[in-house]
C-alpha cells in the first residue's frame, strides 16, 4: 500500500492510524487495529502510550544464500545450538542458507525504533561475513570444507531484523533470549499487538487475533471461517477476505 504507518491515536471509542503515503499524511479510522509491524512494532505500540514493563532487542542479523558449485559433495541440513548457533539449510531446488551467529550478527539496539539497518552489507564486510562464516561452519560440517568463498555460486548475503524480549546477547545463560517462546497478542481494548516471536508462529496467532476481533454477540456459520480462508488462500494479493455484510436501521445495504 506505499504507506509508513507512524502512529495509532484514540478516536472516541474507535481508533486512528495515521500514516505516510505517495499522497500525503493520511488519518484512517477503525473500530480494531492489529499491529503486526515486526521491527516496527514496538514504535506504534508507544504512539499510544503502550511501552512494555521489560527490555528487548532489535538485533540485526545476516544470512548467505548460494549454490554449490557442481561437484560439491551433498550438504546436509544442520542446525548447532551448542555453543555459538549456526545454521545450514539445504533446499530442493540446490540452493542453500548459510548463517554462523557470531559472524552474521552486525548489530544491537534497544531503542523503540531500530536504526534504518541496509539489509545489504557493502565490501569489505559483504565479503568477511562469506568467507568468516564459511570458515566457523567448516569446522563443524565438513563437507561445507570443500567449499571457498570465491567459488559458491548465485551468493548474495541479506541482514534482517530480529525482535525479542531480552537485554543481553545469546553467550548470557540468563538472557531472555533464551526464552522465545514469551510471545503472543497483546489487546488493549480494540488495539492488538502482535508479538509472533517467530515467522513459524504468525498462522496461530492470527488465529488468535482473529478470536479477538469477532465481536461477541456475532453468531458464525459453521463454514464461515473455512470459507474465508479458502477465499484468502485463493487470493494471495488480498490483504483482507470478508463475507457480504447487510447493514440495516439508518441505511439499508449490501456491501460486497
Ligand atoms: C536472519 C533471520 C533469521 C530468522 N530465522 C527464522 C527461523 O529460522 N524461523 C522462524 O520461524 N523465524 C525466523 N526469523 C524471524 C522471522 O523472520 C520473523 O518472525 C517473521 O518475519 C515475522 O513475521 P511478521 O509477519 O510478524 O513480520 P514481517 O514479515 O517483518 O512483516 C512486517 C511488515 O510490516 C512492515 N512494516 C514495519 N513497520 C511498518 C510501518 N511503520 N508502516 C508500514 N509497514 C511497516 C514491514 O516492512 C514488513 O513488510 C528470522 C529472522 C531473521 C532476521
């Protein structure tokens, strides 16, 4: 939608978004807002006054995808948690994600907004945490010793953010970090924030969230979820699926 949302106000009982977009500044009211920014979500969730009563971070990570050249030997898919994590990950097509933590990690914050990160590291450092990562995980994966940074194919490496609870990092047996699975939705009347914790976990809370936001004296068909899913499903460009709502009293119509 080309729209940065910068903050959400109390409108009487509904709620405003307020948001940047090709056409200006915009003010959109709703009776129910999801906040499901990521990285962007701690910074909204303030605008309305909401700061969580516990640290966080935004730690900004980056990952390597590329190809083995012809010849390599069979990679497996491994993930080592003990010690420093690191992770290889091998997909049908032959291409792979390479990622060692304690290379691929480039930066900390703890305010409400992370930095404007770029998800693309430039040289010298693009090429340090190739060859740096490959290096760490040869040592444990061995066939990963057959590969040098010059030779895997299709290469690209891309940072993204990672949101938790947590004040330090990943060597603190005490972290929060450590405990991942503190997350869910958090409504505050008709405002709900969304913390997933993982890209594994949004279909459930979704779910969740959806639970939040049918009004509570609505009766459902019993097909009615199922078959808007099946219309979401079938649309993947749709950003919202709903059935026909007959209004009636003031104005008698159909919206489709
Ligand atoms: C390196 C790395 C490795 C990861 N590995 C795993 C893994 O192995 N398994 C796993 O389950 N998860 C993993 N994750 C976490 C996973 O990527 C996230 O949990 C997941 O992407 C969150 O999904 P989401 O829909 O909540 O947010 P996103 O997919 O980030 O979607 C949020 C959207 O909101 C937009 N946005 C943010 N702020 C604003 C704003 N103010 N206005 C308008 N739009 C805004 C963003 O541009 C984005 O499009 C990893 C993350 C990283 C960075």
């Amino acid at each position: 939608m080309q729209c940065n949302v910068c903050a959400v106000e109390e409108n009487g009982a509904a709620l405003r978004v307020v948001s940047d977009g090709p056409e200006g500044t915009a003010r959109d009211t709703y009776d129910h807002v999801v906040n499901a920014l990521w990285d962007g979500r701690l910074a909204i969730d303030a605008s309305l006054g909401l700061r969580p009563s516990r640290p966080w971070m935004h730690r900004f990570k980056y990952g390597i995808r590329f190809r083995p050249p012809p010849g390599t030997r069979p990679l497996p898919t491994i993930a080592i948690a003990l010690g420093p994590f690191g992770d290889l990950i091998v997909y049908d097509q032959g291409m792979a994600y390479l990622n060692w933590y304690p290379t691929c990690l480039d930066a900390i914050s703890h305010e409400v907004s992370p930095p404007d990160w770029s998800p693309i590291p430039a040289e010298p450092r693009r090429a340090r945490v190739v060859a740096e990562t490959l290096q760490a995980m040869a040592e444990i994966v061995i066939p990963l010793r057959d590969l040098d940074s010059g030779s895997l194919l299709e290469c690209t490496v891309q940072g993204g953010v990672i949101v938790a609870w947590g004040h330090t990092d990943i060597d603190d047996p005490a972290s929060e970090l450590h405990r991942r699975y503190d997350i869910g939705v958090t409504s505050n009347r008709r405002y709900h924030s969304v913390d997933p914790g993982k890209l594994t976990m949004t279909p459930y809370f979704a779910g969740v969230c959806a639970a939040c936001l049918q009004p509570h004296d609505d009766v459902l068909e019993e097909d009615y979820i199922a078959a808007l899913l099946a219309a979401a499903e079938a649309n993947p460009g749709a950003a919202v699926v709903y059935s026909d709502i007959q209004s009636f009293g003031t104005h008698d119509w159909v919206f489709q």
